[in-house]
C-alpha cells in the first residue's frame, strides 16, 4: 500500500463582492436674484412760444392809385 500523500496549500484567492449604497450628499447651489432698475435718458421737446410784434413799412407810396 502506499502512503497518504500530504496536501499542497496554495495561496487563497480572493473572490470580492463588491456592493453599493447610495448615499445623498448635499451639495448647495446659491441662487442670488438681483432686482435692477436702469434709468435711460429720453429726450422730451418743449416748445417754447415766443409773440413778436413787427411793424412792417411798406415805404412811401411812388404813385398815386
């Protein structure tokens, strides 16, 4: 009969399972509103009346009618 043989060790192996979980992280997005109010300039015509008073000569008549 034969002797028992004794056994050869080989370095383990690694089987990895690998599982996720979610996990929410919070990231903040700040929003700034910002409200403005631009002044354009228009222009508005006025019209300013002015009354003259002229006295027109026709000059001394040359003939008679």
């Amino acid at each position: 009969m034969s002797r028992p043989v004794r056994p050869i060790f080989c370095p383990p192996k690694y089987v990895v399972r690998d599982r996720f979980v979610p996990r929410e992280v919070p990231y903040i997005h700040p929003v700034i509103n910002i409200n403005r109010t631009n002044i354009v300039n228009v222009p508005r015509h006025i019209v300013q009346p002015i009354t003259r008073n002229v006295v027109v000569d026709p000059g001394y008549p040359r003939r008679c009618c």
